[in-house]
C-alpha cells in the first residue's frame, strides 16, 4: 500500500491519506482485455498470459509461434475498435478454484491454469465481454463502448513470469485515456520522446558509444562525453569537499571472502561476474563499494570523536546484467556509483540524513532539475536488526524530507532487508520519473563486519552506516541529462561552448588569435575553417548544438568585431571579442551554491 504524505506544517504531527485508484487504470486494465479479446477473434490458437496497466499504458502477453509484426498490430487496432462499438456488457463471475480450472482446461489456456492454482484461499473472478472470457481480479469498466481513445505501439519479447528459463511469450503494448485530446498529447509526448532518446543522440553528438567487440552493457566515453564526464565528475569532487566529505578511491576486485562476509554471495550472486582465480584465490569484480569503505573504517580503532565520517567515491562496479534488458546507458554491466558512506553513532542519525537530503536536492538542481517525487519505504515482512534500530532509522528519514519540505510518499514494507531508505526520483523535462538518488540506512552490515568505535564512555559500540548516491550512477545520470535537455546542455555542461566560423580562409588567422584568447580565458572553444558555405557551418554547429556561433567574414575582421548567434538562432549582434568574453564569463557563473 502506498501512502502520500504531505510535508508536516506547524507542528509534528502527520496526515497520511491513501491515495484512491485512477480511473485510468481501470479503463488500461479493460483495454488490455479489450486486446486480448481481439487477439483471440484474429488468432484463435494463440494462448493468453497476463495483461495488467502500466504506468502510462497497458499490455497483454501471449504464446504465439509467429511474431508480430507491424501490420498485425494494425489488423488488431482494427478489431479492438469493431469489439469496443459493439458496447457489449463486461460482466464479472465469481468461481470456485474447480470451477475455473475446469473452463480454462476446456480452453486449453495452460497459462491462466498455473495462475489459477497459485490462488489460494481468495475468490476467483473472471470477465466476460460477448464470447470472450478472462482470468482476472478486475475492476473493469462497465461496458467495451466505453474504451474509445487507445493506440498499440510496440511488440517485445518477455518471459513468462520474467524468468528467462520459461518460455519466449511476445508482448504488445499499448495505451488509453479517456479523451481523444489526451491520446494525442501522449503520443506527441512519445515522439518527442523518441527525439531525445539518449542512445540517437548520443551518435549524433558523438558522446558515447558500445562496441559488440569489446562487450554489451560496456560504455566507451567519446571526447565530447568525456568532457562532460570530467566536468562532472570535478564539480561533484568539490561539492563533495566543501560539504565535509573525503574522498577515496577502492580497487575493482577483491576475494570472494569479503563477499561471503558482506553478505553479497548469498543475496546477490546472480548479478556477480565468476570468480577469476589469481594464485590460487578467488577474485570476484566489485559490484558494491561499500565492503572496501568498511575495511577502511576498521583499519584504526575509532573514536567517537571522529564520528561522523563521510567518505565519498566514484567508484565503478561491475555486475551482470541479462543482455535482454541492457540499455543505452541506463543498463548497463560496467558503471561509476557517486557513493558514498557515513559512519555516525545513532544519535547523528538524523542530522546526516537531512544533510544527505539537502545535498541531493542542490545537486540536482545544479544540473537543472527541479521537479522531484520522493518515497520513503518501511521495514520489509523479512528485516534484520532490532525493533527499535528500524523505528529510530525510519523516523529520522522521515524527519530529514519534512524538514527539507519534500513531498514523499510512503512505501510501507519496501525497504531492503538490511534497513529503510529513501529514493528520490526526478522527473525531466517531459515529466517522465527517473530513479537517480537514494539514502539507505543499514543496520546488516556493521554487524557482519563486527564494526566498532569507542564511545565516549570507553566502551566499544557499533556505528551506523548510511549509503547514499546523489546522481546514483554516472552513466545513467547522463543518458538522463542527455533526455531532459535534448543534447542542449546548458553553457557550463557543453564539451564545446563555442565555435568559429569563418566565411572564407581569409579570415583564418583573426579567427585563430580569437581562439587562442577565448582558450586561454578557459573557453571550449573550436574553429571550422573548412571550405563549406557559411550557411552549411552554422547548419552544422547547430546540429551538434554548440550554445555559440562565432561568424567572422571579411567586415568582422576589418572592424576587429565578431557576429555572434545562439544556437536557437538568436542573433545577439556584431560586438568585440571582449565584450563577448565578458557576457559569455557572466553566463558560465558556478550554478546555484551548494548546501
């Protein structure tokens, strides 16, 4: 169950308000049925699966021996649309678990039989619109007239049950709503959406690139990429600094003992690489930083009086990742976390915390975020650590988002096993939700790596470890930047700030002395000096969306000036190079300062 919770205001105390179904859902959840209705009429042998709403659409899986394809999806829009005119009741039955084992076997729906046994000691539903039945615990709408505005959109593979040792089902996805003014808008949104898929631009601009050759999931970082790589990565390191972080650095192996300590071998071996052997040891790839932190905490006794320590690092991991389920740079095998961990005693907690929160919510903003959704989520039915650590811990995370008047969410019982966290999810620039930070608070593994500090009693206690990632990994984070600007960063992001473009090779060596100055003041700065129309130069710098377009022709150079446009298309005018420099140093100030 999922909670919304407004920021307390005036006091302590808390209104937490559960949050009632959308009617979207119900007419996705009737439109998918509406799809496998359709499905059924065209295809009688095919075999149904499951097909619940999604966020922003629905699905239905089914066993088909012949993909489909394009024109299929069209011939079942088709049908879907005959179905739904005919307004036909949907028509709810309850039956015994027998009774609906019975019907599907008739039907030879082998799938909705494995469903129908898992259902233990609840009612079985089905629903029925004309001669077509399902499996399902509804609701639905009232009739099929009342599914109007809908579009199929892709065909994907997925695995029954999403365990790839089950059989290939296809998925057609779809979407609905209610109006025709929302369908349109949605599907506007989604080619928009295609337009800044980060894996397109990513080519145009030369970012980044995966080579089959050196591996899937495996992230080559171009020139262009680099720099906003290390632009980033610097910006981030001073941040961290100024806000009382050290930074480490930790190796990418270990022996496979640190992960049978930390607990990774038993939970988490599915997504390890195999271990490599090196003299005898075994030696796994890191796919967390955190063990390598801890031993560093256990190198020296510590005293309370070096609590808290916050140690921070760009730390890249490995982990395996199905190859079906790789993307771009949002899935990936081989990334850079922005970790980091503090170690505090109990009654630190909170304050950590908030900072933490504080911290995310300006880092963010830094890189032109500012629409956020927050989730706090509870202690899980299988937990370790005590009662008391878990209520402390989840107060003080929910302490730190009031007093940073967040708005969150609570997701009860969706913590990890270990403790609860935070996740902060930021949406872009087409109010899509991306999972970047989260603020976890952990209880497991100082008590599996027996961790200790002498406490100002002179006994030896056990700290509290926090894990937390502002941008989470740095791959992700920039195919997320990548989207939210359309490959438009803003002027201090850009790998290129400005470009040069001259009219003929005449004005060669103006433009050169005009570069050299713009470099030495710290301006990305390059020149195309080639033998192209002025017209294709600038067509061109503003494809690879460079923010400014320096023109020089024959009369720049003469009056010592420099015709300067934006790469929207704004003319900003002919002004000296100096004036220039001053306005583009104005605009390249540090973003807004840090916490």
């Amino acid at each position: 169950m999922r909670l919304r919770v407004a920021p307390a205001c005036g006091g302590p105390s808390l209104k937490l308000k559960i949050m009632p179904e959308k009617d979207l859902d119900i007419l996705r959840h009737s439109s998918a049925h509406l799809l496998a209705h359709a499905v059924k009429d065209l295809y009688p042998d095919v075999k149904l699966a499951i097909g619940p709403s999604i966020a922003n659409g629905f699905y239905y899986d089914f066993d088909r021996e012949i993909p489909f394809v394009a024109a299929d999806l069209d011939k079942i829009d088709k049908r879907m649309r005959k179905i739904a005119k005919r307004n036909s009741p949907i028509i709810r039955k309850e039956l015994s678990q027998e009774e609906a084992a019975k019907f599907f076997l008739a039907k030879g729906e082998t799938y909705k039989l494995e469903l129908i046994a898992d259902i233990v000691d609840a009612p079985i539903s089905t629903y029925t619109q004309d001669d077509f039945t399902d499996l399902c615990a509804g609701p639905h709408l009232e009739s099929t007239g009342q599914i109007k505005h809908f579009k199929l959109l892709s065909v994907a593979g997925s695995y029954w049950r999403g365990d790839e040792k089950n059989r290939m089902l296809q998925r057609i996805y779809g979407t609905a709503f209610y109006t025709a003014e929302e369908l349109e808008a949605y599907l506007n949104r989604l080619e928009e959406a295609k337009q800044r898929d980060h894996r397109k631009l990513g080519q145009e601009l030369d970012l980044f690139s995966v080579d089959e050759a050196i591996g899937p999931g495996l992230i080559q970082w171009h020139p262009n990429g680099a720099m906003i790589r290390h632009i980033i990565e610097t910006f981030w390191r001073d941040k961290h600094y100024k806000s009382g972080y050290k930074i480490v650095y930790s190796p990418h192996i270990a022996k496979s003992d640190l992960w049978k300590i930390s607990g990774h071998l038993g939970f988490y071996k599915d997504n390890m690489f195999s271990p490599i052997e090196v003299e005898g040891s075994e030696y796994i790839l890191k796919p967390m930083n955190c063990p390598f932190h801890i031993m560093m905490f256990k190198n020296s006794l510590r005293s309370y009086r070096e609590l808290p320590l916050r140690w921070a690092e760009l730390g890249t991991v490995y982990r395996y990742e199905k190859s079906g389920v790789l993307h771009g740079l949002l899935r990936v095998r081989g990334f850079t976390q922005d970790d980091a961990h503090i170690f505090c005693m109990e009654e630190q907690l909170r304050g950590e915390i908030g900072r933490v929160v504080d911290f995310t919510i300006a880092m963010l903003r830094a890189f032109g975020f500012d629409k956020f959704q927050a989730f706090l989520s509870t202690r899980p039915e299988k937990y370790v650590g005590e009662l008391a650590q878990w209520d402390k811990a989840t107060e003080a995370l929910r302490g730190a988002l009031e007093d940073a008047k967040v708005d969150y969410e609570v997701d009860e019982g969706e913590g990890v096993f270990y403790g609860p966290k935070i996740d902060i999810k930021i949406k872009d620039s087409l109010d899509r939700m991306w999972q970047c930070s989260t603020i976890q608070v952990d209880f497991n593994l100082p008590d599996r790596f027996e961790m200790e500090y002498v406490g100002e009693d002179g006994n030896r206690h056990r700290p509290v470890m926090i894990h937390r990632a502002l941008l989470g990994s740095l791959e992700r984070f920039f195919g997320c930047l990548i989207e939210h600007h359309a490959g438009a960063f803003p002027l201090w992001l850009s790998p290129v700030q400005v470009k040069i473009l001259t009219i003929t090779n005449r004005q060669d060596d103006y433009a050169r002395k005009i570069e050299e100055t713009l470099l030495g003041e710290g301006i990305r700065v390059e020149s195309d000096f080639r033998n192209e129309k002025i017209g294709f130069k600038i067509r061109n710098a503003r494809m690879e969306r460079v923010p400014y377009m320096l023109i020089i022709g024959e009369q720049e150079e003469t009056s010592g000036l420099i015709a300067v446009k934006k790469r929207g298309g704004e003319d900003v005018g002919t002004i000296s190079p100096e004036a220039f420099l001053a306005m583009i140093k104005e605009e390249l100030q540090p973003p807004t300062p840090l916490c």
